[in-house]
DNA sequence: CTGAAAGCGCTTACAG
DNA sequence: CTGAAAGCGCTTACAG
C-alpha cells in the first residue's frame, strides 16, 4: 500500500471545494447539486481516486466483513457452505474472511479471540468436533456481534442456527428402504455426542419401529467418523451376519461407498441382495456404481440462509433478542442402489 | 458493533498514564518498564480490553489482509489451495478474504476493483476461464499492492507464479504407460486456450515421439470441459476404434473415471486390456474401482507457496520488482489402473 | 522511561 | 447547497 493514493483532501483542493462536500458528492448524499456532483465524480474517476475503505469503516465502525469459522475449507460440505455465504454477502457488499479451527478446541477459541477485535460485523461457525463449550462465543454477544451456527451447532445454548431435519430425513431413508421391501435394515451410525448423528440414529430406529414393531439394536453398528475405511470395516461385519442385512442405511456418504464395494466384491449384488442408501449427496454418490441412493444435505442452500440470516440480524435497527433456528428440508435422491426390482 | 468496548484511552484514565505509554506497553515497546507493563497488561486483561484493529490497521497503513480470486470455492482443488493458505496465512498473522469469479471475467474485474480499495496488502489469484486480458490487476502494481497467481496464470504477463510442471507430469504420466507396455496410447486433452492443458498435451506428446518415435493424432480426443460425462464420450469413441488403444492418459481424474467406468460395462478389463492414468489425485481417484493412477497436483502445497511468497513480497523492505515463478513438482502416483500384469 | 501532540482519511452534526 | 470543525482509536516522532 504505496503513499500514491489520492485523498478526500487532494480532490477537495484541486476542485476548489471542502472536503465534506467531495465526501457528499461521491455518496450520492441528496443535498449536494447536481452539478457538483457531476464535477467532483468526473475528477475523481480521472485522478483515478480511490477510496480508503479502512477509513471509512474505522469513521463508521462497520467493517461490512463476516467471520467465517469451519473445521476445515477442503471438506466438501464446508466448501459448499462458504461458496453459499461468498454468494449471498457478495451481492450484498459484504466481505468474508474465513479460518479453518482443524476441528481443535483450541484454535476455535485463538480464532473467537482475533474476530473480536478484527471487528467483524458477524460470524458464522461450525463447530469443531472437541467442543462441548460454547464460553469463547458468549463474548460476542456482549459486543453486539451476531452469531449464526450451522450443521455442528451447540446444544442447550440460546442462539441463531441452520440446521437440516435430520431426524426426518433419516426416517425418510430408512422409511423409503423399508418401502422398497426391505426387512432386516442396517445402520451405519456417526459418533453419538454429536448431534446429528444422533439424530439420525433416532430417525432410523423411529422408522423401523413404526413400520416392523421392534427393532434388532445388534443392526446398528456405531462409528467413530464416519471415514470410508471405517465404512469397510462396518461392511465386513455385516457380511457375517446370518440372514445378512437387506438393507442398509448409512450416516454418511463414504461408508455407504465404501459398503457398495466391500459387498460387491463379496458377490453381493446391489440392490438385489442388499440395497443402500447414504447421507449427504456428495458428488462421489453419483459416480459409484450403482448410483447412490442419498439425502442431498443442501449445502449451499445453508451457506446462502446463514449469511442471510446473519446480515439481516447486523442491519436490523434494535438487534433482536430472540433467537431463530433455520431447518433447511432436505431431500431424498432415489437412484440405483436402492432401486430393488 | 456496540459500543461497549474500552479504548486505549479509557485505560489510560483508569490507570493514570498517557494513551501513548498504554499502546507501548500492549505493544511490548522495549522503553517501557517492565513495572508498567505489567500493571498495564493485567488491567487491560481485569476490563476485557480489546484493541481495535481496524483503527490500528488505519494508523499503520495495514490491514494485514490478504485478498484471495477464486473460480469457485467448491470445486475441490480451490478448496485445497485456498485451505493451504488460509494455513500459511494463520501462522503468519495474516487474514483471508475470499471471493469467487464464477469464471466470468465481468465478476473478475468487479472484485478487483473491490479489492483496491479495501487495502488488502497483497492478492492471490486463479484466473476465470473467460480472461485473457489482465488490464484489470495493472492498477495493483501502481498501489504497490503485490500479485501471485496460481495455476490458470495470466501468460504474457510478468507477475508472480505459483504452477506445478504440466508438460512434464504429463510426460512422466505417459512414460509410465509406455514403460508398463502400452504400445497404443490415447489422450483425452484440455481446452487447448488454457495453458496447463496444452502442456499436457506437448508432454504426452513428446513421451510418445520419444518412445515411439511416431505420434497417432487421432489418438487425442479434445474435451472442452473435462466433465464426468464428456469423459463418457471420449470412452464411447474409443470403444470404436479398432484397434482399441491399450492405454489411456486422461487430462485430469473426472474422465479418467468415466472411462474406467464405460470401458468396465463395455467389458473391457482395466489395467489389462486398457490402462489408465489420470491428473489431479482427487479423492475419488482412491475410490474408483480399479483405483486411479494418477498425478499428485499439490494443490495445498500450492496454496501454501502462494501465501508464503505473497506475505515476503508484503514484508520485505524495497518491493523486488523482478517476478518469481515457482514450480511446484508432482509425483505420480501408481495405483491399480495402470498396473498391467 | 513517560507524555503531549499530531495525524492517519474519512464522515457527520452543526452552522450558515 | 456548502463548509469548518470535531473526532473515530490508535501510533509514533519528538521532547523531556
């Protein structure tokens, strides 16, 4: 940032008027003529004036910039999100800056800490996997900073969230499998103490409960994150049971990939033997063969409403009290690895 | 925003010294007494006393911000490129503001403008698709505000450069093919407008000529975009050729897994009928069954390097003004596509 | 080792 | 419709 900008002040003496007036005239501020307008914006676009919007935001105590905090951007969820937040701020002229917490308790908190002084106008967050406290965020409320969650959101703690139906659309899933004929159904289930796990774990078991009676809990095999190798060991398990499962419903995308190919390797045909379905429609759901029965997770659709939310909560006049909970419908996307003939 | 926040000001009255020595003693200024800063320090802490970097950044003429051009977020190269420097950029101190061209150079110019007056210290970019005329970054050079592209580099224009050596992982690519026995190998190449994809186009040429002295043009099938599904046709043209060539090397991993996909239902045996090699090492190259071989493009490397020589630009004393390339090397990754027996 | 003063480049309430 | 003045919250050269 060279000294070779010019100011306010150098456009004010070569026009021979007062800086406020330069400073009026280029904010399109009613009480200035037409025709010093006109003057004052021609000179400037020929000087070339650009100006100091660090300035301006310090004068006007707005950085029109959002925090952005996520576990990590290469996660194609968390990419889907931002690319929705870019989206909606850009048309909305805010900028946003982003911080990856590597699902550390501790950088979450360094990254709270610097946002708060870099004077954001808002912050958006996913929580990293460690945290089951949510003190380093109370500071922004006592600085009139609105906070908007989204996926990983806190429990028991008052504040504005995104979230998808995930109870529902793991009824939904299992429900569509159960429909499709399937009677011993399976469940690959996320880590409990997080949430949406272990919502969807609740939606799978209320599915199967309303529409077989009872429910074999040794059909539900539990995993730690959900990776694609932890799919395979799942699948494995499975493959020794007797009568094999029919069925099986899974938390994420991978480990239903993953499932897929350990079975057909195994000999068993999807979906005549065994139909799947998984969770969150990554791109891989439909390059695996068969095709991938999925939820699609609406990712960018929650970057857009976190954003929207978040800057309507900074432009509102008497920042409300009351805080609101988004929940996005997801959608379930049927293709071959459900399609039992 | 509110304001509720304690200034420099406020903890000199409290603790009766002047603004100035408050600010040198937060800022651990050697003149100061070690009494005093303490005193000062545990204070600032007792009252939850939080600087204000944007007036610091106006003081000093540094935002310590860095602008980031990407086509889109989501596409899972960016993603890692831009979480390379958002890494970089963390240590150092340094904040990542990012924006999104959307590949239209309108969008492109529209952020560059943004982008001056925000007083980032320096850019990273990824050209759009759209853009071969680089006018719109020239004002950034006059600001003294220093430029790094990755990847779709601006050519015929002297700036700095992040790439990784196209002609020659192509070549290496190619070579390995030709070293596991291929004797007829195709390529489904890039838009030929785009530099990388040229020189992966001269690479894989220049293996053949060199290995096999004559070159088949009819063995390259030009592709616009690279999708999954134009990969699907590039695979269908092949399956009538006669002969059907034995190995195939693919500009990046979408068509590569096409074709291993419509080769398989074609009846065709992957490695052994046909071999295949891609670029990029996207994470479905490890999923697809036969696993891709492929070329480890380094994108958070890159990203990294990115962030690292924009930040020397930034801090070192006289702005060189000779441009750097930096060249990033890849590695071929052999996996089970390419292992003929 | 500490302080008084000036100033970064804007914006805005007040005055005319 | 335009201007003079104050000030946002820091930092720093200068003085002591």
């Amino acid at each position: 940032m060279k000294d070779s900008r010019i100011t306010l002040k150098d456009l004010a003496q070569v026009l021979n008027l007062s800086p406020s007036t330069i400073s009026r005239a280029l904010a399109d501020h009613p009480a200035i003529s037409e025709a010093t307008k006109e003057k004052v914006q021609k000179k400037a676009e020929e000087l070339g004036f650009i100006p100091n919007s660090i300035a301006s935001s310090f004068r006007k105590k707005k950085s029109h910039t959002l925090g952005v905090i996520v576990p990590r951007i290469d996660i194609h969820f968390h990419s889907l999100v931002i690319s929705g937040i870019e989206e909606f701020a850009y048309k909305t002229g805010y900028n946003v800056t982003i911080f990856q917490s590597k699902d550390s308790i501790t950088r979450e908190k360094e990254i709270t800490k610097l946002l708060q002084n870099k004077m954001v106008e808002g912050v958006i967050v996913c929580l990293a996997t460690e945290t089951y406290n949510y003190d380093h965020f109370k500071k922004f409320r006592k600085l009139g900073v609105p906070l908007v969650f989204y996926d990983r959101v806190p429990s028991n703690y008052d504040t504005n969230k995104i979230v998808i139906n995930d109870f529902e659309s793991a009824f939904k899933a299992t429900e569509h499998l159960i429909k499709k004929g399937c009677t011993r159904i399976a469940h690959i289930a996320g880590n409990q103490s997080t949430p949406i796990f272990k919502a969807r774990l609740q939606g799978y078991k209320s599915a199967i409960k309303k529409h077989h009676g009872n429910l074999d809990e040794k059909l539900i095999i539990p995993c730690k994150t959900l990776s694609y190798e932890e799919g395979a060991l799942c699948a494995e398990k499975f493959l020794k049971f007797s009568p094999m499962p029919d069925g099986i419903f899974c938390a994420n995308d991978y480990t239903a990939v993953s499932v897929i190919q350990v079975f057909r390797k195994a000999g068993i045909k999807i979906p005549e033997d065994t139909a799947v379905v998984g969770f969150s429609n990554y791109p891989i759901s439909r390059v695996i063969e068969p095709h991938l029965t999925t939820i699609n997770d609406r990712a960018f659709q929650m970057g857009i409403e976190a954003a929207k939310l978040l800057i309507r909560l900074i432009e509102e006049e008497k920042k409300s009290i009351k805080s609101e909970t988004i929940t996005l419908e997801t959608e379930l996307i049927i293709r071959e690895s459900s399609m039992k003939p």
